[in-house]
C-alpha cells in the first residue's frame, strides 16, 4: 500500500523563489527519504531524515520531520530553472522496502 | 566508482514476447532491489535480492514476472509473454547493506513499451 502522498501534486514557482512540499504518511517509520526525479530519468537521493531527528539542511534543501502528525516537509529555497523536477518522499518498510508516494511535480520558470 | 547501471534504456516488444531487463549494481553493493513506476505514479516495489538469493518479492505478480541475481553478473528482471499492462519504466537500485537508513541508488530506469 502507498505509503507516502506528497502535497501539492504540481507547483509553479518563480526563479529565486522557495518551494515548499509536504509528504504525509500512514504508519510508523524508522526514517523517511526525498528523492528528485527529473522528466525521464532516475530517482536521486537528496536527503534522509530519521525518527529521531526533527530538521536536517543539506546545501539549499530543508526537510523537517512531525512523527506526531505523520508529516514531512521539504523546503528548497532560491531556487534555481535547474530545480524542475519531480520529487518524491519515501518512507521504509521492513528496513528496505522503499514505499513512495505519487510526488510532487515542481516547475520553476526564468 | 560508476553509478548503477541499466540496459537497455528502452526496451519495445509486442504483447506476448519476452522481456529481459539487466541491473549491474555499484561496486561493492551486494543489495539489489526493483521497483516499477507507471505512468504519473511513484515507484512501487517488486522485489529485493542479495547475491544469489531473493529476500522478498511480495511486489512482484505471481505469474510471468521472476527475477534473479547470480553470484556473477547483473541482476535480471524477467517478464514472460508481456501485456500492454507491463508497459512501465523499471528502476533498479543497489545498496551497499541492509537496514534502517540505508540508501538506497537508483539507476537510470528502463523504459518497457509493449505494443
């Protein structure tokens, strides 16, 4: 069963803007994952956030993480026409399997 | 250290015929796992390999889909007697050892159209 669902399902943003993603979620988890995907290619790991931790940055990526509330969010600030992409959290079943949602489609116009 | 690697990255076949998808891990990566993506949907999981041994393929369809990771050479995923159903792009990632927070590296995905 799906696991994750991101919100919004698409966002149109200007260059220099921040883009902020939300990931809910059903059941308990050890860590929780974002991932780019660009049109036609594969997923690439932007960061891992576990149970325990409530923020972590990583360059201009933000990921805060609610276990009370079941609910991620990931927070990409300036960015940049090279951000476009779909993004994707993924939360772990079983220590491996990867579940996803159906992502978050980000356009950022010049 | 190259990245995982897929091929084909396109693969074409007519309903009914054989598909044979090939995953070759990173280096030293000795856990191999599948996921299928439809069309505006995230990835879905199908199965979970370690050298010579399938740990979980509680994703994959009971018939025509099997897969294997030899003790030499890449991972296959194989699809027998393809539907326009299997049409999807198929992701394999590798990781270096099991377990809460492992992350997981994805390949470029082979994209499978059935005609």
């Amino acid at each position: 069963s799906q696991q994750g669902e991101e919100d919004p399902q698409a966002l149109s943003i200007q260059e220099g803007e921040n883009a902020t993603m939300n990931c809910s979620y059903k059941t308990s988890i050890n860590n929780l994952q974002w991932y780019r995907q660009n049109s036609g290619r594969g997923l690439v790991h932007l960061i891992l956030i576990r149970s325990n931790e409530r923020e972590k940055h990583s360059g201009r990526l933000r990921v805060t993480l609610d276990t009370s509330k079941k609910s991620s969010s990931l927070l990409i600030t300036a960015s940049r026409a090279a951000d476009t992409a779909s993004y994707f959290c993924a939360t772990d079943e079983d220590d491996y399997k990867l579940s996803f949602g159906a992502g978050t489609t980000v356009t950022v116009r010049a | 250290n190259a990245g995982v690697m897929q091929n084909p990255r396109h693969l074409v076949r007519r309903r009914g015929q054989e598909a044979r998808l090939r995953c070759s891990p990173m280096k030293g990566h000795s856990h191999v796992y599948w996921y299928r993506q439809l069309p505006e949907e995230g990835l879905k999981f199908m199965v979970y390999l370690q050298k010579e041994n399938i740990i979980d393929e509680s994703g994959m369809p009971k018939e025509r889909f099997s897969a294997e990771f030899p003790k030499e050479g890449p991972s296959i995923l194989r699809i027998q007697q393809v539907v326009r159903g299997d049409s999807a792009a198929y992701f394999c990632a590798s990781s270096p050892n099991k377990g809460g927070g492992t992350t997981q590296y994805f390949g470029p995905g082979t994209r499978l159209t059935v005609l």
